[in-house]
C-alpha cells in the first residue's frame, strides 16, 4: 500500500481522507506540482518548490511549512515507497470551510496532500526509442492565468480529451491571435533553420520547469540559438522540428500535427542534441 502525506500525517493511501467541504473538491481552489525522481534522485526540487510558492502567494494560501519542511516531505515519501523511478505529487488546497461559499475565510487551515506513483525510466536520447508524439490543434480556451499551476484543470483535461479522441497524444493550443501557447499538459519548442523558440513567459503558459531548465542548458552549453518570443500557428506548422517538455516527458519530438507531417516527419537532429544535453546537464538542477 502506498504511504501518502496528509496535513502532517504519513498513512497508507486508503486512510487518507478529506472532507468534501474541502474548498479543493468544491472550487478546485488549489496548486500543485509533479516532481520526478530516478534512483532517489530529484530533478528540478528546487524550481519546483520555487512554483510551489509563487502559487501559494498568487492564491494567497498561507502555509506554516518551510522549504526544509517541504524537502523533508518530499525526501521521507520517497523513502517510504517503493520503486527505481518515482514522481512525487504535491497539492494544496485553500482547506475546508463549512459553508459554500465563493469568498473565502483567511483563517482557513489548508489542506496539504502529497504522494508518489511510478514513472518509467528518463527518455534515452536516442532517436529509435524516443516515444514520438502526434498531435492535435485547438484555440486555446484555457482562463487567463495559466502561470498558476491550478488544480482546476477542466479546461486542460477537455482540450487532452480531443487527443484522445483523434487518436493523437497532445493537443497543441493556440489563442485568439493564432499565436501557440502551449499544449494540455506540457511547453512547447519549434525548431526552424536551426533556430530553437519557445513562446515568452507570459499569463497564458506554465512556466514549466523542463522549460526553464532546457532553455537554461541548450544557453550555457549548445551551439544553437535559442528564442523566447511570439510564435505564430504558421510558424508551428512549417517547423522543421517540433519539441513537447514537461518533467516526465523531458524533451519529445513531435512528427505529426493535425495529420501533416513536422519537417521530413522523422525525428530531428536538433532534437538528439537537445535530449543529448538534457540527459547529461539536468542532475545538475536539483
Ligand atoms: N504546461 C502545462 C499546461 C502543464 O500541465 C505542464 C506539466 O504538467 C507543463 C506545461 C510542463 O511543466 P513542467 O515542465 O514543470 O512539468
């Protein structure tokens, strides 16, 4: 049975319970985070748990727990669970208050529940077993804070859903502009004559940290020049590579998007040396 955290308490996964008065469950009023870790190993602890706190002050949840405490968390359930490769899952939610209502109190004691589940082992930069991605295309219909890592993740779960109904595995988004903004559940990277870009940190994405480490590596340590700025859908379509990240996917190469094929439709040469730097630097962001 796993052991999962709640509100101060190590208890197996089945004894963990919450009132469904939990501001959580009735507005979706909370952040969280998914850290990976190979071999005991975070990556990206730090960035992750920076998020974490930018969340908290953007929602104004005050919590009494320090960032030791939130190590000494994430340290203890690793240890607690078995596996080679785990993500940790962090939420915290406003906490529960007993009447409905859409002001809340400050008093409130929020809920804090974290736990582990398996992963598989980090993506090899290698093209022939990279997992390669598909995906499909829609306006954006997100809400305009999408720097916060809300739990509400309607809007994000409907537009993955069409991926699964097109039998692709991502949805690409654009906003009312046709600019791309990210996709459901990961940032987005295009590649065009040997130029690297990536949308600019703004409202309408998460600042995702395999983002802000990639970008961070391919600066310090690669060869090609790296952009942060507006990318246009014609730009999307007519990129020579196509990249997702997102912590457990790292960098993954897309081939396909809305049934045409990205570049010459294989993986791309940019993409090796961009999980080849990735592979070898991301230890260093803990
Ligand atoms: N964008 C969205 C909407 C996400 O849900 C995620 C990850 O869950 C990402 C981007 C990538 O973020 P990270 O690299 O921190 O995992």
């Amino acid at each position: 049975m796993n052991t999962v955290f709640l509100n101060g308490e190590y208890l197996p996964a089945d004894k963990a319970l919450i009132s469904p008065m939990d501001r959580g469950f009735l507005f979706g009023e909370g952040i969280y985070e998914v850290i990976p870790s190979y071999s005991g190993q975070f990556i990206g602890l730090a960035p992750h748990l920076n998020r974490l706190n930018d969340g908290l002050k953007a929602l104004k949840i005050k919590t009494s727990f320090t960032l030791k405490d939130w190590l000494d968390i994430c340290n203890q359930l690793i240890e607690k669970n078995d596996g080679e490769n785990l993500a940790l899952y962090i939420q915290v939610t406003r906490g529960c208050s007993l009447q409905r209502h859409h002001a809340y109190n400050n008093d409130l004691t929020p809920t804090i529940y974290a736990f582990t589940f398996g992963i598989p082992n980090a993506p090899l930069a290698d093209k022939s077993q990279v997992k390669t991605y598909k995906v499909s295309t829609d306006q954006d219909l997100r809400w305009q804070r999408c720097n916060i890592k809300s739990t509400s993740l309607l809007g994000n779960v409907m537009h993955f859903q069409k991926s699964v109904e097109e039998s692709t595995q991502e949805t690409i988004l654009f906003n009312s502009k046709n600019e791309l903004t990210e996709a459901s559940a990961s940032n987005v990277f295009i590649v065009k004559n040997k130029v690297i870009i990536t949308p600019h940190l703004d409202h309408q994405i998460l600042p995702g940290v395999t983002r802000f480490i990639l970008l961070d590596i391919l600066k310090k340590y690669c060869e090609y020049a790296v952009e942060e700025r507006v990318v246009s859908y014609d730009e999307v379509i007519n990129a020579d590579e196509v990249w997702l990240t997102s912590s457990t996917k790292e960098v993954a190469p897309v081939v396909a998007i809305a049934n045409k094929e990205v570049g010459s439709g294989r993986v791309g040469e940019l993409w090796l040396a961009a999980q080849t730097l990735f592979s070898q630097y991301k230890g260093h962001y803990e």
